[in-house]
C-alpha cells in the first residue's frame, strides 16, 4: 500500500501552508474550500477517503491506518502506536508554516474534544481548525488580531489561564479563566484591533470562519 514508513526518523518538510484532512464530515461550503485549495493535502489515516470520494490527491497520509479502505500508491507514514490520535500523528510527522485542518471538528464529541487537546500540546505550531460555522486555534503568547466590530471573539481556556487584552467589548485583565469556573466565550471586538496576550496557561480562541484571512496573517506574522 505504497511507501510504507513504520518509524519515520524524520519529519516530512513542507514550506508552504498545508492542509489536514480528518475522518469527520466536512460539509458545505467548506468542501468546496477544500477541493479548491492549492496546498498539499496531508490525510489524517481515514480522512484519505473523503479525498478519494472527491478525486483529491494526498500529497501523504499519516496514521495508524486502521479507517482507510482505498488503495494509495503514493507515500504513506504508518504509525501503528495508539498513545496518539492521528491528527497528532500528522502534527508530528509534518513541518509546515501553517495547518488549516477540516474533518477535525464535528462529528463525535470524543473526537473533537481529543482535538482541541492536541491543539494546544502542539502550542507552537500555527494550526487552525475549521469547523461547520467557526475556526478555532491556540492562542499564542501574543496575538494581534484585526476583526471588524462587533465580531464575536470567544476564548475557552483549557486550564487555570490568565491573559491581557485590548479591543474587546468586556476586557480580560485581572481574569482567572478555567474550564470549571469562568470562561471567555461570546465575547466582542470593539472595532479596534485585538490584543490578547497569554500571561499563564493555554486557551483556545474560537472566531467566525470569516475571519479566516485575519487568523491566517496573525498566525504567520511572526
């Protein structure tokens, strides 16, 4: 089943933004997002059927190959270790930039849990997951973002998280924020640029997927 890799010793470069592929649903419009876009198209193990049920060519396919059931004569890194999800295999396996990844969210609650999980052990790479209305990713130590006002800005923490910011509707200074006490979600731009910056712990920022374009250049601009 092509170029079988058990135990890459090496990470698979890529210098442009690269795009990852799970095993949910990807739904409309975001297919045509997907079909349309240009960068290598990395399949986390069962996401390279949905590739091949829209005549997409991964450029690899990473996992522990237990969901695909096609048949792919180009590269594939097989990881057979279940201590990792196959989006953190793919994280692992690949150097990019930036990942824009679909079929992360959605589908079973486990699932996209274990997600944003991965999101922010993998906290120093620029990846963005795209779901049905909105994109999520890790919010870095600092964060520069131009949004319109009005638009909403949620941050979820992921553990006991404390952060600066400026240009939102309610600030977040002098906020303890934890997934059992107090969140961020639902909140506003003001029509200035927003400032967040991550003073303890890890957070999750959650935005319109409008907002893509922002994201991508606030990811990359360091």
């Amino acid at each position: 089943m092509g170029n079988n890799i058990q135990n890459p010793s090496h990470t698979v470069q890529f210098d442009e933004t690269v795009t990852l592929l799970g095993h949910a649903e990807v739904r409309s419009p975001h297919l045509q997002t997907l079909v349309d876009s240009p960068a290598p198209l990395i399949c986390a193990d069962g996401g390279a059927n949905t590739a091949m049920e829209f005549g997409l060519t991964p450029a690899l396919i990473v996992g522990d190959m237990d969901s695909f059931s096609g048949r792919f004569d180009g590269e594939i890194i097989h990881l057979p270790e279940q201590d990792t999800t196959d989006f953190e295999k793919c994280l692992y396996s690949v150097n990019a930039p930036l990942y824009l990844g679909f079929g992360f969210l959605g589908g079973r609650l486990d699932h996209e849990l274990t997600a944003l999980s991965v999101l922010v052990r993998y906290s120093d790479r620029a990846v963005i997951l795209i779901g049905e209305q909105d994109i999520c990713f890790c919010c870095p130590k600092q964060l520069d973002l131009d949004l319109p006002k009005g638009a909403r800005v949620s941050i979820f923490p992921m553990s006991q998280t404390e952060m600066r910011s400026t240009g939102l509707k309610w600030p977040l200074d002098d906020i303890k924020l934890s997934p059992s006490t107090r969140t961020g979600t639902s909140n506003k731009a003001n029509g200035k640029s927003v400032s967040l910056t991550l003073e303890k712990g890890e957070a999750v920022v959650i935005l319109s997927f409008k907002h893509m374009d922002a994201v991508k250049r606030a990811l990359t601009s360091g």
